[in-house]
C-alpha cells in the first residue's frame, strides 16, 4: 500500500481500517472506524481534504478525489463505493450505495438513504434527493426507495465489507 503525506498532510487511518497492498491514500484524508480501500483503489486527498465517516467501504479500482481550492468530498456513515466508480469533490451522505463504475461530479450532494446505479454519471451541482435512485448518462431519477428497507440493505453491504476486510487482516 501507498500511504503517503503532501504539503505537511499525512493521512488518519485507525487502527481498525483495512487497506489492500496496492491501494494508495493520499495527502489529507481522514478515515473514520471500520472502513476498507481494497485492491488498486486511490483516495487522493492532495489538493481539497477528503473526510470519510464510519463503514465505508471504497472498493476494488475506485478513486476518490476533491478540486483544488473548490470542493473537498465528504463521505458519510454506512456508504458503498462500487468497484471502479469515481468520487469527485462531492458530499455523499449516510447510508448511500455508489454503484459500479459510477461517476459523481464536483459540487454534487448525495442525499441519504439513496442510490447512484451502476455506470452513471452524477453531472456536476445534482442533488441526488434522499429515498431515490439515479440512473443513466446523465443521470436522472428512475424511482423512489422504501428507505426503511433500503437502510437494511446498506447497513448489511457496510457490514459485509468489514467481515470481508477481516478476512484478509487474518492472513
């Protein structure tokens, strides 16, 4: 793993967190407890910060990253960044699931308690409201979500990523 400071910021990454041998963290970016960066992964806090809650899984190829004197990212509690999404100097609130290969633009909010499907693209300045689902290029709503029964389903995706995580932190 590639864990490296930029200007005098290092990232905070507790104890509990696990990151893949090839995973890079970058500049300033801080982890809360119990999240996973897996295998070829970035998170590249080296021009805005980078604030990442609690249960966050950033999975296999995805990138996060902030724009230089605009937009930080911030990332909530409970949220599923799919394989190969990208994560661009947004604000993704709790209980979110960021689908395979999606990308979410800069100045975007993504409300909690939602999902951004797989390949879409969030164009910059979306408010992705909260109990909905974005789909499509770009993105557009395609449906609202029982958010009780959604907040389940990302609790036990968040969940599974910390059991997952465990597994290699044994090897």
């Amino acid at each position: 793993m590639i864990i490296k400071a930029v200007n005098g910021k290092s990232p905070i990454i507790p104890k509990d967190c696990f990151v893949a041998d090839n995973a890079t963290i970058v500049g300033e970016v801080t982890f809360g407890e119990n999240c996973s960066v897996w295998f070829n992964a970035v998170v590249r806090g080296d021009v805005n910060s980078i604030t990442i809650g609690n249960k966050v899984n950033i999975q296999d190829g995805a990138v996060i990253h902030c724009t230089y004197q605009k937009h930080p990212t911030i990332i909530g509690n409970n949220v599923s960044i799919g394989h190969n999404a990208i994560v661009h100097g947004c604000e993704v609130k709790d209980n979110v699931l960021i689908g395979m290969g999606a990308i979410v633009m800069d100045n975007c909010v993504i409300e909690s308690n939602s999902i951004v499907a797989a390949g879409s693209v969030i164009t910059q300045n979306t408010i992705v409201e909260s109990g909905t689902i974005y789909a499509g290029v770009p993105a557009k709503k395609v449906k609202d979500i029982n958010t009780s029964d959604f907040a389940g389903e990302i609790e036990r995706i968040s969940n599974n990523y910390v059991m997952y995580s465990s597994w290699l932190k044994e090897e």
